[in-house]
C-alpha cells in the first residue's frame, strides 16, 4: 500500500503529525495492536506548560536543564517550551477536557510535579492521557485523509538496499509490517516516513510502560543506519504500586506534587531530609528514585510508603479519582493509609538522532516522541515534558515534510518480503524465555546503581542472546513476539553500550564505578 506519508505509531506523537499533514496528504498511521495501546494513553500527571503568573519560559526551561543534569541542547528546550501554551490550547480545541482553575478562573488548574518551580501541569484528573488519546483519535477517524491500520507489526525500514533497482541513495521509503489478521508480511510505501513507536521500557523486568514499549523504532532505525544516542538515560518513575499481582501501576509524581510524603516503612520517618533537604519529595526524578532505591537497600525492605491522607479523602478523591479508584480495588484506602512503592521503570530518555525538524539522518525518515533523542531532556527527563515533546515534534517534522515535499522522491519499486527459506517454529517456548531472561538481567545488572563489572555481564548475556535469535530469525518465519524479542535485545544492547561508555554518573546514568560528574557534559553517540 502507498500514501504519501507513513507514520509508525498511534500515540500522541504519531497523531499530532498525522493530524498536521492530512489537510494536504494522505496518511497511513500503523500500530502495532489496537489503536489506543501505547503509552500515551497511560499517562496520569499531565502536561507542562507555563502558564501560571509569574512563571516565565525561562523558569520552564532551567527547570528542564536542572532535572538533565545539564545535557540538554538549550535551543531545543526553548523550542519546545516556548511552543507549550499553544498546544495546550489546540489540544483544548480538539475537545481534551482539561481540568479548570478551582478557584473558578478562567485559567487551566495546574498541579504540581518534581523538579518544577511552578504549578505548571495543565492535566485530565489523574488520567491525562487516556483524555489525549481519545480526542487526537476521535479527530484521525473522522479524517478522510487519515487511514488507520492496527495490528500491523512494523519489522524493519524498506531502504535502498530493498529497491527493485538499487539507487544507492540511502532513502527511506516506508516498511515491511506484520499482518495480524493475515499472518503474512506486508509493504508500506511512502514519501517521507516518520517512527512515532514510542520507548523501550519493555526491556526491563519493572516497567510502568505497556506491554508494546519494546524499542521497535529504535532498533529499526539503528538497523537501517542512523544514530542512535543517550541510551544509557533509561528513567526510574520513584513511584510505582507495590503489589503482588499487580506489577505495573504508576502513582502519579502529582500526589507527592500535592503534598504526598514518602516515609520509611520500619522507622516511620520521611527520608528525603536526609538526601535532599530542599527539594524533598519534589526533587528530579532521578534524586528521588536512588533515595528510596538505597532506603530500601539500607533497611532489606520490600517497599517504601507514600502518604497522602493528611490532604482529607475529599481532596484525594477529587484530584485522584482513577488512583483512588484502582487502589480501592485492590484494598487500599489512599485517603486513610499510605501506599506502597517502589521505582520502576518508566521512560526512555536516548533514542533516534534527532533535529529540530525530526529529521533523523537518513532521508525521507523522521522520529518524534519517546522513540527520538532530540536534546530535550538530557540525563534525566523533567516531569510532563514528554507528551509536550510529542506534540512539538509531531508538528515540527510534519511541518517540515509539507515545506519540503517537493525533495521527496516518490517511492520507487520495492522488493516483497522474502520467507521462502523459512519454516514456522515450533520453539515459542525460545522466545518466552528468552524475553523473561533479558528483562531480568537488565533490571539486576542495569539498574538504579550500576557497575562496570555488572554491565560487562549484562552485555555478554545480550551476544550470546543475540546470536540465539539471529539464528532463529533466518531460520523461522516471523511472529510479533519474535520480532519483538529481536527489537528488545537490541535495544538492550545499545543501552548497556551506552553505559559503559560514560565514565562519569550524570542524572539517570549512576555508577559505582565512576561516582564524579566530568564538568564537560557530551552526548553518547552510536553510530551503527
Ligand atoms: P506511544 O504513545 O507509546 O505510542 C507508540 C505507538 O507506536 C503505539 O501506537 C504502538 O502501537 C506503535 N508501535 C510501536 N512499535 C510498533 C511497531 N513495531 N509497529 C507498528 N506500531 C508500533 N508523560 C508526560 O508528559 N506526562 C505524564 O503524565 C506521563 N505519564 C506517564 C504515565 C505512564 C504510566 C507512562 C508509561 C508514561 C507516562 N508519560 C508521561 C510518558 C508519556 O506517556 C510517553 O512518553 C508518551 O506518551 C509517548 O508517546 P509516543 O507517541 O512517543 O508513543
Ligand atoms: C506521572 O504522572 O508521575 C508521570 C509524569 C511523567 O512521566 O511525566
């Protein structure tokens, strides 16, 4: 199938460019599941925006390089900053029912998350996403220039190397994608192509990210040629439900945002005096997730609590309905009792190479969203900064299609899939274990703390899984959890790459081995 432009993801970034381009183009939109299954639905907290008075662009944007521990790229943080006001308002245009000021003006209510100086999160209830998601989607269907396809698993980039008659010019001309329905492995062609498959939190054991963030994009584009960079900045949310069954359910940083407490389940005591006396629990993420990581350590605990019920249940259950809700059910009672949780973890700050047009560096691909690297968060993403970079950047690179469409080679003939070599495997039980291993050793060996020493194991493990999957991989035809498998351990690969090559700790990168900040603060770039 050929449009005019393919964008691979259903998530806020993939919309928003969607949306942006399908005045003038047709567009193609896959996911690999159903429509609503990535992470944007998920979010709770919301989204930053400066807007309150007295708060400036340049709070925002110090903010932001304070929580990266200086990494970021300065002219990309104004970028997306000074564009937040604005995409709040489209959002609201487009019928996202942001919460309203409680003292009955006319503003937006902002809450509150770690990091920030200001009330700065404009947000629906404790369910943000689910209300951005529904909205960008209702407006995608109702497009006749949008087609929406689910279920189609997108396995690797069609390039030059794919073309009928080989032109050598590196251009990216869509993708070959699994059918679901059909079992067989289809071709989608356009003129520009963008990866909107969000992040690879998948690739370990606890993670608040669905099922599906297992680094497609990301080992997609590497395969195909272009860099990749600052994989090593995987970020720990500090808050995520402790519970038996239950393993993958955030506690929105908005709770600590509006008064919530972490104390130390043995002593009674609130620790982050003892590791941040300032900024306590609203302190970087970073900060607050290795606090309670070494509370833990230190006292052999399975948990720390959060504590939110001196706030009054009328007030916990106005802000946090849905928690409040999910808890319940599980027989917590957050407006009398503390939580119990513990840091997993929650998003992917490296990615695909990056400019300020979502361009990555192969031509006719762009990347916007968690699958991007694009300077905006450093080592350590500032809260709510993620679905605003979604929003920018969805727009950014369609902006830059439509300016450039002229450039745009339309797509040439493209080889079809080739699994006539292949056979079906009887083995799934391989590629099950596998996945549960890899998750793992991953959280064991590159966690919180890291070591040279337990890196360097994590990165043996990965080569020899890789190889077992190579193998399968020309030998078998494909299935979503193969190429899954495939796309997660590569993934991993780049992360632990990455670790080992900071030798210094810097916002998410923390290792024993290494315990100074360098006062020179550089990017990790990989270059396939
Ligand atoms: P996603 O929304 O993850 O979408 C990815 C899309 O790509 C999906 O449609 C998926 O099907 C598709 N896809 C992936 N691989 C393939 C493939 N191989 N083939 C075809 N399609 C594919 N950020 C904030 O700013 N504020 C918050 O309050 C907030 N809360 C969060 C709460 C949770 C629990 C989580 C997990 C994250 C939260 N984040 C928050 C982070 C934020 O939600 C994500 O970074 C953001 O939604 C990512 O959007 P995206 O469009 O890049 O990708
Ligand atoms: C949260 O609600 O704590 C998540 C916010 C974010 O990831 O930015």
């Amino acid at each position: 199938m050929t449009s005019d432009v393919l964008v691979i993801g259903s998530g806020a970034a993939g919309l928003t460019a969607a949306l942006n381009l399908a005045d003038r183009f047709s567009v193609t939109v896959l996911a690999k599941g159903r429509l609503d299954e990535g992470s944007t639905a998920w979010a709770q907290g919301g989204i930053a925006a400066v807007l309150e008075p007295g708060d400036t662009f340049e709070h925002h944007v110090r903010d932001t390089i304070v929580a990266g521990a200086g990494l970021n790229d300065r002219a990309t943080v104004e970028f997306v900053v000074e564009r937040a006001p604005a995409a709040i308002e489209r959002l609201a245009a487009l019928g996202v029912p942001f919460n309203v000021a409680e003292n009955g003006g006319n503003g937006w209510h902002l809450t509150r998350e770690g990091g920030h100086s200001h009330r700065r999160i404009v947000h629906v209830d404790d369910a943000t996403g689910w209300a951005v998601q529904d909205a960008l989607l209702r407006a995608a269907h109702a497009h006749p220039n949008i087609t929406l396809v689910p279920d189609m698993v997108a396995i690797d980039l069609a390039t030059s190397r794919h073309e009928m008659r080989y032109s050598g010019a590196g251009h990216v001309h869509g993708v070959y994608a699994y059918n679901r329905g059909t079992g067989q492995v289809d071709l989608y062609t356009a003129r520009a192509t963008i990866l909107a498959t969000g992040g690879a939190g998948r690739t370990y054991q606890f993670s608040t990210a669905p099922r599906g963030a297992t680094g497609d994009g990301i080992a997609m584009a590497w395969r195909a040629g272009a860099r990749v960079s600052n994989m090593e900045f995987m970020q720990f949310h500090p808050t995520c439900l402790f519970h038996l069954e239950v393993k993958n359910f955030l506690i929105t940083e908005a709770v600590r945002g509006e008064g919530g407490r972490l104390i130390n389940p043995t002593t009674g005591k609130r620790f982050m005096t003892y590791y941040d006396a300032e900024r306590l629990e609203l302190a970087p993420r970073d900060v607050v997730a290795r606090a309670i990581d070494a509370e833990i350590k230190r006292f052999g605990l399975d948990f720390v609590h959060l504590d939110i019920s001196h706030r009054g249940p009328d007030f916990v259950k106005a802000h946090f309905p849905t928690i409040h809700a999910r808890l319940s059910e599980l027989g917590i009672d957050m407006t009398r009792e503390p939580i119990p949780v513990v840091p997993a973890q929650h998003y992917t700050c490296g990615g695909v190479v990056v400019d300020r047009d979502g361009r990555t560096d192969l031509p006719g691909l762009y990347a916007a969203g968690e699958v991007s690297q694009s300077g905006l968060h450093g080592a350590n993403r500032l809260a709510s900064n993620s679905l605003l970079e979604c929003f920018v950047f969805g727009e950014a690179a369609a902006n830059h299609i439509a300016a450039h469409w002229d450039d745009l080679p339309p797509p040439p003939a493209i080889r079809p899939w080739d699994d006539s070599r292949v056979t079906d495997s009887d083995e799934e039980v391989v590629i099950k274990q596998n996945w549960t291993e890899i998750r793992r050793f991953m959280w064991n060996y590159v966690g919180i703390v890291r070591t040279t020493k337990r890196l360097e194991r994590a990165q043996h493990r990965i080569k020899m899984l890789q190889e077992e999957v190579a193998d399968y991989y020309g030998h078998f035809r494909v299935t979503p959890d193969l190429i899954e498998l495939r796309n997660l351990l590569q993934s991993a690969e780049l992360i632990v790459r990455s670790a080992l090559h900071r030798h210094e700790s810097r916002g998410l990168h923390y290792t024993l081995d290494y315990t100074d900040t360098l006062d020179a603060a550089a990017d990790t770039v990989l270059i396939p």
